[in-house]
C-alpha cells in the first residue's frame, strides 16, 4: 500500500500515536457535528424564519444521518488498525475521513445555497485538522480539489445547469446569478482555504520534526547516561575487590585466630571494620543503581508476597532483636492476588524499607508491616515510631545521597542511596511510593515514618 509516513517520522511509535489521538479527536468532534446539523435543519423554521423545502430537507437528513453511519464505522475499525507503513493503517484512516467528510460537506454546502451558504467556512476547519494530520501532498491536493468542485458548483448554478437550492428566509433574494458576488466568494474561498493549509502544514511541520529532534536527543542522553553507568559500574567494582579483601582481614583479626588484641587496638579494629562494611554496602548500592539504569528490562514473573517479605523479614530480624524492636506484621488482604515482577528487585526493596525502619528507630521501639490491597493493586506500608523526617525534606527523600537533617545530627551513618533504589525499583513494576511522617505509632518525642508502596496486580 502507499506509503504515507513522512522520512522525519523516525520515532514510528510516537508519530502513529500522534496520528490515532488526532484520528479519535476527529470522531468525537464529527458527533458533535452531526447533533448540529440536526439542530441546524429542525430549528431555524421555529426561530428564525428561516424555511428548508422539502428535497431540501430530505437531502440533508440523507447527508447528516450518512455522516452518522460512517463515523460510527471509522469509530470501530480505528481500535484495529497497525502501525504498519505498509498496509492500511491510522494515517489511511485519516484520508479517508478526510475524503468522506470534505464530500459531505461540499453537498451540505450545495443543497444550504452554495456561495449563499452559511455553513461555507467550515471547510476551514477541515483544513486546519488535515494540515495537523495529512502529509503536505496529500493536503494540497484536497484543497485544490475543495476548490475547483467548489468553483464547477458556483459555475453550474450561474449558467442554470445545475438547480439552486435557495434557503427561504436567510437571503431576500438569491445570489447565484450575481456575478460580482460569485466572483469574490470564489475567489475569497480559494484563497482562505491555499493560505490556511499553506500556514497550518508548515506549522504542523515544523512542530513535528521540532519533536523528533527533541526525542532523538533525549535518546542521546539516555545513551551518554547508560555508557556513564557503565563506567561508574566498572570503576566501583574494581574499588570494591581490594575493600573487601580488607573486610576480610579485619575479620579475621577481630575473631583473634592471630592471637589475642589489646582492648582499645579492638576497639580501632571494630570501628574500622564497621566503617569497611558501610563503604561496602554503599558500593553494592551504587552499582544496584547503576543496573537499575543500563538495564531497560528486567525479569518478570508472578511474585507471592507473603514468602517475600517473610525472608526481608528474616534478614533483618537479627538487628531488631539486637535493638529489641518490636517487628509485626498485620495482614489485611482478603485474597491472596499476586503480582508480576522481579523478585529479587522487590525483596532488595522490601529490605531496605524494613532495615532502615529499624535502623533509624530507637531501642525498644516498633516496626509495624501491614499488607493490604484495593481493588487493583497490592499495598504495603512499613511504618515505625521512630526519628522520623523532617516535614521540609521529605519531597527530597528519594533523591540520591539525600539524608534528613535530624539523622545527619545523630550521627548515624548511612549512604542515602537505599530510598533512591527502593523508588527506581518500584517505579519499575509499575508501582507508586509515598512517605509519610509522623506515622500512627507517632509519640511525643518520636514522630515516625511510614512507607506505603503499590504495586498492581498481575492480570489474568
């Protein structure tokens, strides 16, 4: 089939999207046209004065209720339409709406008295739309067709081969035979009709290939950022071997298989070997960071959340019990609906929201999970009565090496990468992530924090 897809149209599926909600804007918009010209045939005897004889009238009940009939078939065909440059597809729809609705237009146009017509201008508006939507060619060749069927009409009324359909009570007498009058309207007509499809397609144009060149530098950035990763990837696991092997070290002295250690040389050792596992986990990360971003696909399966957040659970169980908070998790879903995803992503989310509920709480306080749903999507929020975040700075808490101010004063320490892993894997499946605080296990002293993430379900 002819293919219609201007050479700039490089990003197809954007260009056909474009085109299938300008084609559905068309529709809606040829409804509305059609309670119109009801109105228009029915109304004006009763208000105006303004008379249809019967051929009249009988015509452009045919015309209104055709229009009616194939837009209703356009309106159904367009939901199976390709976007295939090669068979029909949503710009051949465009064409023949365009084919369909400048025909009927012309006959409106002839049976309300032609260069009598009040309904004349409207072919402005149908070429505004197809210079949005048409390729310039195709355009242009419209509009000279609209024109010279336009001028056969006016010509066969002037020298009577063609009836006049005159409209009783719009004009006091007809014009088709004044040639001044003739003239001008063709004239006029053929010049507002060249100048608006002139105008409209150049913009249109220019529009169009602006946001090509716009979605092809974005896919340059998006390529500078993945080789950026890489990069980073590379460099910070060459730093991460030699860190851990002193990690290693560390341990290896601290469980004293070299011999007993002084307390305060203990002491020094413990702290560095604290300092080693925190660099250790900011590297892991980084680098988690940096596959979120090279990696455009991910794995996908169904996901039970309830043996997930068991095991985020377990692994940080062991740092409740040593602070003694308090871990409960509360389930409040009726079905047990499932989700698609990557596992591992969500259980890396999970356990960063479950540890630093922990982390950032006091001794002795509570972290309470509970897992619900509505009516399409899985809820999960993690909350606790612990530091919490100050109100200013919680629209910054996703962003990478952020850390609230309060926690920076107690000295605890941390990356401020975990949140900004836990939104990018979120946003991942689909899902959304919003902070609160204070929490509902608020106290005076402690404002607390709760997480709530959402995650769809999977679809059968």
């Amino acid at each position: 089939m002819f293919n219609l897809v201007p050479a700039w149209a490089n990003h197809y599926e954007e260009f056909w999207l474009t085109i299938r909600r300008r084609n559905l804007w068309f529709i809606k918009l040829r409804y509305v046209a059609v309670a119109m010209l009801l109105f228009f045939i029915i109304l004006p005897k009763y208000f105006l004065g303004i008379a249809f004889s019967d051929s009249q009238q009988t015509a452009l009940f045919i015309i209104t209720f055709s229009i009616l009939a194939y837009n209703l078939f356009f309106h159904y065909i367009r939901q199976y339409l390709k976007h295939d440059a090669d068979s029909f597809n949503p710009l051949h729809l465009s064409i023949l709406q365009m084919i369909s609705d400048l025909i009927a237009l012309m006959l409106v146009v002839y049976f309300t008295g032609s260069v009598e017509s009040p309904l004349l201008l409207f072919f402005v508006i149908h070429m505004i739309v197809g210079s949005l939507i048409l390729p310039g060619f195709v355009i242009y060749t419209f509009a000279v067709v609209i024109v010279l069927a336009f001028w056969g009409i006016t010509v066969g009324e002037y020298y009577s081969i063609l009836p006049h359909h005159h409209v009783s009570g719009f004009l006091l007498f007809p014009l088709h035979q004044q040639f001044n009058y003739v003239l001008a309207i063709n004239v006029s007509f053929a010049f507002l009709v060249d100048m608006i499809v002139l105008i409209s397609n150049r913009m249109a144009n220019q529009l169009y290939i602006r946001e090509q060149q716009l979605l092809e530098s974005i896919d340059k950035i998006n390529a500078a950022e993945k080789e950026k990763q890489k990069y980073i990837s590379g460099i910070v696991h060459e730093i991460k071997t030699p860190l851990a092997a002193v990690h290693s070290y560390l341990d290896l002295v601290l469980q004293k298989f070299l011999g007993p250690l002084d307390e305060v040389v203990e002491e020094k050792l413990t702290r560095a070997r604290r300092r080693s596992e925190e660099a250790i986990e900011l590297i892991n990360n980084v680098l988690k960071i940096s596959k979120l971003r090279i990696e455009d696909s991910f794995i996908k399966e169904e996901v039970d959340i309830a043996s997930i957040l068991a095991r985020s659970i377990k692994v940080s169980k062991v740092n409740a019990d040593a602070k003694g908070v308090k871990l409960s998790i509360i389930n409040k879903r009726k079905e047990k609906h499932k989700i698609e995803g990557d596992p591992l992503l969500i259980q890396i989310a999970l356990s960063n929201i479950i540890s630093n509920a922990i982390k950032y709480n006091n001794m002795d306080g509570i972290v309470e999970i509970e897992v619900g749903e509505d009516k399409d999507n899985l809820i999960i929020k993690v909350c606790d009565n612990g530091a919490g975040i100050p109100e200013g700075e919680i629209d910054k808490i996703f962003n990478d090496f952020f850390r609230a101010s309060n926690i920076t004063k107690a000295g605890i320490e941390g990356s401020g990468l975990g949140l900004s892993v836990v939104k990018q894997i979120v946003e991942r499946h689909n899902g959304t992530i919003n902070v609160q605080s204070p929490s509902h296990l608020s106290t005076n002293k402690n404002p607390g924090t709760c997480v709530k993430i959402t995650l769809p379900f999977l679809k059968k």
